[in-house]
C-alpha cells in the first residue's frame, strides 16, 4: 500500500497549537506522508521538531514541564484579581482579550511588550540548537506578519531558532523578532491558519481548524468591542481560505480547552490525535491507511 502526502497547514492560538503533536501522531499511524508544513504560532514549534525528523512525543513532557514552570509569567490565569467576574471569563476565552485587557493596558502603552525573550529562549534553544532549514529532512514555512511592510512573511530560511521566536511573538506578549532586517510577529491573531500562501504546487493540502465559538454576549465596553472585532475578522478570514484547502479536518471538540489550558497538555494532545484520526478515517483517500497495531516484543 502506498503512501499518500500531504502538504499540512497547522494553526492554533495560544497552547493549542501544541496539540499539533497529537495530529501529527494521528498521521502518522494512517501512514499519511507530510511532504510540507505551514505553520503559525506554538504550532510552528511542533511543526520545526517534526521536520528535523525526530518524533514530536518527545514534545509532550518538555511542553509541560515549561508552561508549568513558567504559567505565572506567561499567561497568570490563576492569579486574574481586580476584575469583574464578566471580564474574568472574557479572558479565559479570549486570547485577543487577554493581550488587548492584561498586557496592553496593564502595561499603559508604555511597553512593547510584558515579556522578554529570556524566559523561552532556553526551550527553543535546547530543541533547536543551531539547526538550519537547510538540515531539514521536511520543508516547512513559519507564518509572520512583517510589521514593516504590514503583510504576511513566510520564513524558510535561516536558523530555525529565529523563525520559531518570530513565529510565537505574539503582539504584546512578546517583542518583535529582527529577522532579515524586518520586524516581524506571530500571525496568527491575523488568521489562526497560513492558508494565504499555499499554491497549486502544494497540492494536495490537509488544514487542521480549531473552530472558533464566537460569543454572543453583548459587548460591554470598548477593550470588548475590540477584541470581538478582531475574533469576527480572524474567523472570517479563516474560513475564506479554508476554501483552498483540498481537505479540511476541524477538531470540534477542541472547544472544550482554552487556550491557556496548560495543565491539560497531555489530554489535549490526545484529544487531538483521535478526532484527527476519526476524521481521517471518513475521508475516502485516507480510510484504509491505518497502520495495524505493532507487535510485542519477546
């Protein structure tokens, strides 16, 4: 039986695109060939260790272990005090809320940013080390927005260690990365999905969406109002270029994790690897690919 490749877009805001390891876990035991990724944000992570040919479980503790050492710093969602319980909850389920609301205006417009590179740097450098595209054993392209040019940048070059910084900077959390003399961040508050640049050569092409569930609570003030503006733009132009795609895989039941759920890692990773793999299994061009159970050793 031969294997069918696919040219894999991955997205995801906040740490769900770290369930990306339980998709690319779910591809492979369907024996599903990724000739290509496109990435943007935590997603891109997962997507750089895949490429460089090791497995992403490898992933899964040191993911953990980093949110859990560092939870307080990078999201404080168990230390939220000085807000109404309304805007507690508009947090919990809005990553644009939450930078527009805790980073923003907490920090007075003063900073570019809450955070600096220091605390990730030693995670991304420690799986990446100076690893270049050019080593790559698959082709990957990390989703930015040039802040510059104000349009879409896609890295492919370089030291991935530069283009995974780029690819996680999402606006007011952390600080522009400098790559190629362009100031450059995450994309993904823009479209969760890097479907923009796909071509005809990418063909066939299998998007993974983390469909969004927009609120119909009315809006109680203008942080509210801009950050439901800019959810109804992200969605809207997702579901645009998901029309390019030739398969498209939206994992429903992801809804049930926030995107801070940091301490549900593992469990969303699982969740991820079996709706992925229901849903490969309804695709005709995938459904007999399942590779049978391995045997036991001795």
């Amino acid at each position: 039986m031969g294997t069918e490749s696919v040219t894999l877009v991955l997205g995801g805001l906040g740490v769900k695109g770290v369930a990306s390891i339980g998709i690319l876990q779910a591809l492979h035991t369907h024996n599903i060939d990724v000739k290509k990724i496109y990435a943007a944000g935590a997603s891109a992570l997962v997507a750089g260790q895949y490429a460089m040919g090791k497995s992403p479980d490898e992933l899964t503790d040191l993911f953990v272990q980093f949110f859990d050492g560092n939870h307080n710093a990078l999201w404080g969602m168990e230390q939220i005090s000085g807000l109404f319980q309304t805007q507690r909850r508009r947090i919990i389920d809005s990553f644009g809320y939450f930078l527009h609301e805790r980073l923003y205006c907490r920090a007075n417009l003063k900073r570019i940013s809450i955070l600096d590179w220091n605390i990730v740097e030693p995670l991304i450098s420690g799986v990446f080390g100076d690893t270049t595209f050019s080593d790559l054993k698959t082709p990957i392209s990390i989703s930015t927005v040039n802040l510059d040019a104000k349009g879409l940048f896609l890295i492919d070059r370089g030291k991935l260690s530069d283009a995974m910084k780029a690819g996680i900077a999402f606006p007011g959390l952390f600080p522009p990365v400098i790559f190629d003399k362009r100031q450059l961040v995450s994309s993904t508050l823009c479209c969760e999905l890097p479907l923009e640049a796909i071509t005809k050569a990418d063909s066939p092409v299998l998007a993974i969406d983390f469909p969004t569930t927009l609120t119909h609570q009315r809006p109680s003030n203008l942080l509210e109002i801009i950050a439901r503006t800019t959810e109804i733009r992200s969605n809207a132009i997702k579901n645009r270029l998901l029309e390019k795609a030739d398969y498209v895989i939206r994992l429903e039941g992801m809804n049930r994790y926030r995107w801070g759920s940091y301490r549900r890692i593992p469990g969303m990773i699982q969740h991820a690897r079996e709706e992925t793999a229901r849903q490969l299994a309804l695709i005709p061009e995938f459904r007999h690919r399942s590779k049978p159970p391995a045997l036991a050793k001795g």
